[in-house]
C-alpha cells in the first residue's frame, strides 16, 4: 500500500498524471464531466422544484384558512343555537299552562345533555372579555335552566345535572371577578343552587354541605338552612 500511493505521488509529481484518458479524467474531476448542455437542463429542473415548494406551501395556507372559516362557522352556529333554545326555555317558561307540544318541547331543552353542557361551561367560563353586566344576566338564566332541569324528576340527565349543581356551589367562581354586582350575583346564584339541591335531592344537599364545611362557604349554607 505504502508503494502504490508513493508511486500516485510520483506521477503527479512529473506531471504525467495529465497524460490520463478523457474518461479518466472526468472520474476524478467532476466538474468537467457535465457538459454545458447539461447545465440548462438542471437549472430547468431546480425551476420545477422550487415551482412545487411554492405551490405546496401555498395549499397549505388555503388550507389553514379554510380551516379557520370552518371553526369559526361551527363557534357561531353552536352560539346561535344556543341562543335560540335559551330563547325558547325563556318563552316556555313564562307560560303557565303549556300545550302538549310547547311541553314536549321545554323537556327536549332540558334534557338535550350538549345543551345543558354548554349551560355549565357559560356558567364556569372565565373569559374577562364578557362584559360585568352581561355575565350576570348569563348566570342568572344559566341557574335558572340548571334548576328547571333538576326539579323535572323524570329528566333522563338529571343524576348528571345533580352533580353539576354540586360542582357549581363548591367552586370559587366568586373569585374570577372583582366586580361586586357580579360577585354578589355568582354567591346569590349558588345558595340558589343549593336550596334546589335541598329541594329536589336532600342527600345531594347534604353531601355538599359536609364538603363545605370549616370554609366560608359553610356560614352561607347555615343561613340558607335556617332562615330558607
């Protein structure tokens, strides 16, 4: 081994090296191997490539927008319909006598579990955007389609809903917000909550209450016991 690269460094050195055929040459010098009509041919090829990188990426961006449309319709039209049963819960509601229709319809609402779901997420949802006044209203109407749906004994979601009732009067949503009518609302709202619970699920009641005892929380249940 040692003589055959000593006998490359001498030829090199004499300068026969050069004395190598065409073929050879282009062996070990590659830049004289592609021809200069080679040369446009792959300039051509790097032009379609970077054609199909641009174009990828620009699928992938009409992609993500198309995509970004079509949550933004779904968020809206979950919202409108949304609105549209808290609006026919409203009208049910004041209406004391119902036809067979109207009440077959008001139990629908209440027991439509998505429905009620999006009820206790609007309840327990912190989103500081929504404006002091316009929670409260929510909140109020929120407690009042969670109580309508417990006190309806033959809810088929009503085990759910107890459970939900309970989450509610233990949370600390009081401490989402420093508005004082909001506050005051969120507290008044729970003791709601907590005499329904009385009401229709004594046991419920009582659960609650034992969790909720040694904090501040137990003082206002006393009083809903005592005085409600």
């Amino acid at each position: 081994m040692k003589l055959k690269y000593l006998g490359i460094t001498t030829l090199i050195a004499f300068g026969i090296w050069t004395s190598f055929d065409n073929t050879d040459q282009k062996a070990t010098n590659p830049t004289t191997q592609t021809s200069s009509k080679e040369l446009p041919h792959e300039q051509a090829k790097l032009n379609v490539e970077e054609k199909l990188i641009k174009g990828e990426h620009e699928i992938n961006r009409i992609l993500e927008e198309q995509v970004k449309t079509i949550r933004s319709q779904s968020q809206n039209s979950k919202k409108t319909e949304y609105n549209r049963k808290l609006s026919r819960f409203k009208t049910l509601s004041s209406k004391t006598l119902k036809s067979k229709e109207e009440t077959k319809e008001w139990q629908n609402i209440l027991s439509d579990n998505r429905f009620m779901d999006e009820v206790y997420l609007e309840l327990t949802d912190t989103n500081s955007s929504i404006k002091p006044k316009q929670k409260i209203v929510s909140t109020m109407e929120s407690i009042d389609l969670i109580a309508a749906a417990v006190s309806w004994k033959e809810n088929p979601i009503r085990e759910n809903l107890l459970q939900d009732a309970s989450y509610l009067i233990k949370s600390d949503l009081i401490l989402n917000t420093n508005d004082l009518a909001l506050r005051k609302t969120i507290a008044g709202s729970q003791m709601e909550l907590f005499l329904v619970l009385k009401e229709q699920s004594p046991s419920t009641a009582m659960q609650v209450r034992q969790d909720l005892a040694g904090t501040y929380k137990e003082e206002w249940l006393e009083f809903v016991d005592d005085h409600l």
